[in-house]
C-alpha cells in the first residue's frame, strides 16, 4: 500500500486517468451512462489544455516539439466522439513519464550504484593514540561523526569492513585494502605506515588508525561523486534528439491526416490517423539512449558529463594527447638523485617523499614508492599545501634540531623564488626531473624515467580504426624526449615546451573537429575545457583536470579511450534507431489508419505498443549482456584483450 501511495504521488496524472477510467467504466453500467462520454471527454480535453500550455511556452522559447500531435489527436479524437479513444492518448502521454522513469533508472544503473557507496560517517579518536594492528578497539576513545565534520588532521579508526571516509595517511603500520571501487582492481592492496589511502577504499579485517590529510569535499571518492551526480543530473541537447524530426513528422502526420479526411469526407480519420502519430517513442527513446550510454560507459570507470558528450565522441575525427600521465604511465622509476651542498641522496629522497604524500600530481606516487623501496621512513607533516601547477610545500620539524622546515618540491621556476642556488639536472632523453628544496636552500633534484603504456600502441590503433584521423602530442617537456615516444606510437604531430595557454591555443586550431583533448593533472584543466571533449586520463578525483574535462577516466588505463569512442557511436546509433523505428511504425499504422481499417480506440493501444518496442531497442545502449560481467578494461598486459575491439595488446615500450 506504501509503494502504491509513493507511486500516485509520484505520477498523480497517471492515477487520475485511471481513476477518470474507472469511474467512467462504472457509469457505463448504470443508468448514467451518457454522462460517461462527457465526463473521459472533459477530462481529456482538460490534459489536452494543460499541455497545450506547455507547447506554447516551449514555441516562444524557439523549441518546435513533438506536443502538438498529442493536443491535436486528443482534442480531434472528442470533437468527433471518440473520448475513450483521447482517453486512451491522456494515458499513454502521462504514464510516458512513468515509463521513461523506470526506464532512466533501469539505463542509469552503473552511475547511481556510485553514489549509494559514498562514505557516510567516520570513527574519530579522541585521544592522539594508535590502535595496534589486530588489537582491540574496544578501549579506544571514539566518536561518530558525519564525514563532512572530519578535519585535516584528525585521528580516524577505520574498523575491519569499514569504508575510507575522508583521503588520509595510514599511521598503523600495514592495512589490507578493497580499492575497486577507485581503481576497478579487483586484488586487496597492502598499504604500509606514510602511505596515502583514498577515501571510499575498503579496510580488510583489521582495524586500522589513520590522520586526515583532506576535508570530505576534497576527498577522492567525495569528488567521483560529485562528478557521478553531475553526469546523471545532465539533461543535454541531444537527449531532445527527436526535436530534429519535430517539424517534419508533425507536418508529415497531419498532410496524412487532412488527406484522409478529405479523400473520405469523414472527419473521424482525421482523429484515428493522429492517434496512432503521438510522439512518445520519440521523445522517450533518446534520452533513454543515451542515460543507457553513460551508464555502460561508468562500468568501466567513464564518468561522462552529459549526453552531449557521447554525440560528439561518436563524430570524433583528432585526438590530441598530454604526454607524461596520459602516454606513459605518469609513475616513471628512479634513476639518479642529485644532492646540493650538504645534504645526502637520502635526505633529499626522503624529504621529497614526505611531502608528495600531500600532492595529487601523478609523479607524487613514484617518489613515494621509491622512498619506501629503499627503507627509507616518512616524515610527519605538521601542515602541507599543493600549489597547483608548480608543486606542493610542507612543514617538518628537524630530527636534530626540532626547527621547523620548509619542503618544497615541484618545478624549478617555482623553487628558485625561494632557493636561488637551484642547479639544474642535465638530463638524457626520457628522463625527468623533480626538484627538491629546504627553506631557501637547494636540497638537490630526483631524476626519473618514464615509460609508454603498454597499451598505448594499440589503443591509438583502435582510435584510428573508429575514425580519427589525425592525431597530435601537445606536451610540456622538451622535444628530445616527446618526438621519440611520438614516432614510436605514429602520432602524427608533436608540440613540446608547451605551457597550458599554449596547449589551449594549439588544439584551438586543429582541423577536423570535433577533437579530443587527453590529458591529467592540473595543468591540463585549461586544455581540457577548451576541447571539444576533454578526456581526464587515469585522473584523481581532486583535480582540477577532473572538474574541466567532460569525460573522467577513473581506471588508469589509456585502452579506455577507444572504448568511450566506441560507447559513444553505438549510442549514437542505437538512439537514431529507437527513433527511427518509432517514425517508420506510427506511419505504417498512420498509413492504415487513413484507409479506415484501424479504428481510433484500438490504434491508441498499438501505439502504446509502439512505446513499449521503442523504449527496450533503446535499453540496448547499456551494453550486452556478456559485457556487464567486465569490471575495467585491461590496463596493458601483454595480450590482454580490449573489452569491445577484441584486439590484444603488445609488449611494452621503454624509452
């Protein structure tokens, strides 16, 4: 009885028309049963009235919808005494939203399955004391408290099976994690002391201590669903994708209409010919289509912004792509450390890993997993700040003398305003520097080497494959480094040294569009606005590039850039043939309505029929049925195969 209750608050039109049926059918077995065509007729030519209202604002606006055939078959089905029939039209039109409801959360399901994960509440310690790994909980001091009230810095009990409220630093000294939610790998991860743990990650078996270093509305997992309810919020252009075919299948509906009328002399085939021409599948099917495409696409870690995105990825004709993150794989190895005056290879190692636990930059995780290869502890920050586009600085207390330091690692144009000495790196090709300096002094600079994705060979294979036909890296390092990668992978164009105003201004130029722009990092956000679609590659939630970009990639893997290309001309195609299947059924059955074999009651039920047929083709955009076991594409083994090409990946590429 709840469930009933909800749904005719929900659809109070529906129950109504239905109640108005009834009470009609009941009259109709009474002595009053004249008053039963009076009363469905009025009250279909009241429906009739309320949505002409709304067909009127929508033409001031400049929008030519499909409306008008509905007002005009109902109010046509009554003037020429067919209410029941109007009646009928009235219920397809309303119960449509119902429908299309059931529909949209049935298509949506990937992106609503993000949100009820989202950490809700978080274990407080309210004394600075550390659990034991698998010791008792039960004398800890603690309070629940809602996420958003946990503060940088606080000391958070994260109990076994528990969720990661808020990205912070794991204090005990190991922890066995669920990450796939984050990260689509479905193997528990081992994170040790000084290691940076995402929110929305899952503790094993063990209760575990961790320190906040970010507020829940910076947090990992906090930010994916920002991002999730932004893409299932989205009502795009192309969800009206019928509205292109408003004014020819309305002007095509009523030439039928009037010719019937006219051949016959009947007035009545003017009715039954419009009422087998109302717009439902039309208006119904594409934006089922494409909800059903960005969900296929969030199962696979694509957060797609809007509908109009997935248009746009299927007309794609270039693809420009960042180079470090986005072509290699953003956790380049340690090559060499070189140390200024009097500091030592581990002092700068370790400094600079100790503040990159703060940085959501993808190199920060490379000098941290170097840090702890080599033994060497972390540091705890007494307060850190990521300065976005040029680093991150954070405040240490000696070991020796208990001063507080200041850390800053991050660019040389940005660290020689504190520490003019700064020396820099001479460097080989594919090798890359992060700079390191304490107070005004330079500590000295880490020297890396990054490598080519695995995957990232075939995926620019398959791009071209799907129809681009120019591809370009638009990079900031120098060319030595950019133009081998690039002619390795056949990219046709480089552009190196470039700053984010200059990416901006290249890929402003590039000729045919529509153009993706991949890229990650803070850097990359301007570009990735400016481009037709910007693609947030292997992005955290917390970054700026993520906020930019209209597709947000949550799964490091450049094999999944083909795939959203893929899912995007497949809904493409599937929304034109919901709708073109809706088009060509109303007018066959227009058709036989003009020469009087299809009376105007049982036409309104076939057309609901036709709904039905037109809203399960678009429900195909959701993807197969084998495909729904997948959880992530391959993130470039060695012959792995791609989810949707089939194609398998070759070895990897060192530079």
């Amino acid at each position: 009885m709840r469930r009933v209750s909800a749904a005719a608050k929900a659809y109070p039109l529906v129950f109504a028309t239905l109640l108005i049926a009834m009470v009609g059918l009941i009259l109709l077995a009474t002595p009053a049963r004249d008053t039963a065509p009076w009363l469905v007729g009025a009250y279909a030519l009241a429906i009739a009235g309320w949505e002409a209202v709304g067909m009127i604002r929508q033409l001031i606006r400049g929008h030519a919808g499909l409306d008008i055939l509905a007002v005009t078959a109902i109010s046509a089905a009554v003037l020429v005494g067919e209410p029941w029939a109007a009646l009928v039209v009235v219920l397809m039109l309303t119960g449509g939203a119902a429908l299309e409801d059931y529909a949209a959360n049935r298509s949506k399901r990937e992106l609503t399955a993000l949100l009820r994960k989202a950490p809700q509440q978080a274990t407080r310690l309210l004394r600075d004391e550390i659990v034991p790994a698998g010791g008792s909980t039960a004398e800890a001091s603690t309070e629940d408290v809602p996420v958003e009230a946990v503060e940088v810095g606080d000391l958070l009990l994260v109990r076994p099976g528990a969720l990661v409220p808020v990205d912070a630093v794991l204090v005990s000294a190991h922890a066995v994690l669920d990450e796939s939610s984050l990260t689509g790998e479905s193997l528990p991860v081992e994170r040790v002391a000084g290691e940076r743990v995402s929110s929305g990650a899952v503790n094993g078996a063990t209760a575990v201590t961790m320190r906040a270093v970010a507020l829940a509305s910076d947090s990992e997992y906090q930010q994916i669903v920002r991002l999730v309810e932004q893409a299932a919020g989205s009502k795009a252009k192309v969800v009206r994708l019928a509205d292109r075919y408003a004014v020819p299948f309305t002007v095509l509906s009523l030439v039928i209409a009037g010719i019937a009328w006219a051949v016959s002399g009947e007035a009545v085939r003017f009715a039954e010919v419009l009422v087998v021409a109302t717009p439902c599948p039309l208006l119904i099917a594409a934006p089922v289509a494409f909800l059903g495409g960005m969900s296929r696409a969030a199962r696979f870690g694509l957060i797609v912004k809007g509908g109009g995105t997935l248009e746009q990825l299927s007309r794609a004709r270039s693809a420009a792509f960042d180079k470090t993150g986005t072509i290699t794989t953003g956790r380049p190895v340690l090559e060499r450390i070189l140390t200024g005056s009097g500091f030592d290879e581990m002092s700068v190692l370790r400094f600079a890993a100790s503040a990159e636990v703060y940085s959501s930059h993808v190199l920060a995780a490379s000098v941290v997993a170097a840090a702890k290869r080599h033994g060497y502890p972390l540091l705890d920050a007494l307060g850190a700040e990521e300065v976005a586009t040029n680093g991150v600085a954070a405040e240490f207390a000696s070991e020796s003398t208990g001063e507080v330091v200041t850390v800053r690692v991050g660019k040389p144009s940005w660290l020689r305003e504190f520490a003019p000495s700064l020396e820099l790196a001479v460097l080989m090709p594919g090798e890359l520097a992060i700079y390191v300096a304490v107070d005004d002094r330079f500590a000295g600079a880490i020297v890396m080497r990054d490598q080519v994705r695995n995957e990232a060979t075939q995926a620019l294979s398959d791009l071209q494959r799907l129809g681009i036909e120019r591809t370009l890296m638009v990079t900031g390092d120098v060319a030595a480094t950019a133009e081998p990668i690039a002619a390795d992978l056949s990219i046709d164009e480089v552009y190196a040294e470039c700053r984010p105003d200059d990416k901006v201004r290249i890929v402003s130029a590039v000729q045919p569009r529509p153009l993706i722009m991949v890229g990650d990092g803070l850097n990359d956000a301007p570009v990735l606005a400016a481009a037709d679609i910007g693609f947030a590659m292997g992005a955290r939630g917390a970054t700026a590039a993520s906020e930019s970009a209209d597709i947000v990639n949550r799964y490091d893997t450049l094999a999944s850039l083909p795939l959203a290309v893929r899912v995007g001309k497949d809904t493409v195609r599937i929304a034109l043939q919901s709708i073109w299947l809706g088009i060509i059924i109303s007018v066959a059955l227009m058709l036989v309505a003009a020469f009087g074999f299809l009376p105007a009651l049982i036409g309104a039920w076939l057309q609901e029929v036709v709904d039905l047929v037109a809203i399960l083709g678009a429900l195909r955009a959701v993807g197969p049925r084998s495909e729904r076991t997948l959880k992530r594409p391959p993130t470039g083994a060695v012959g792995a195969a791609h989810p949707l090409t089939g194609s398998a990946y070759g070895e990897r590429t060192e530079i």
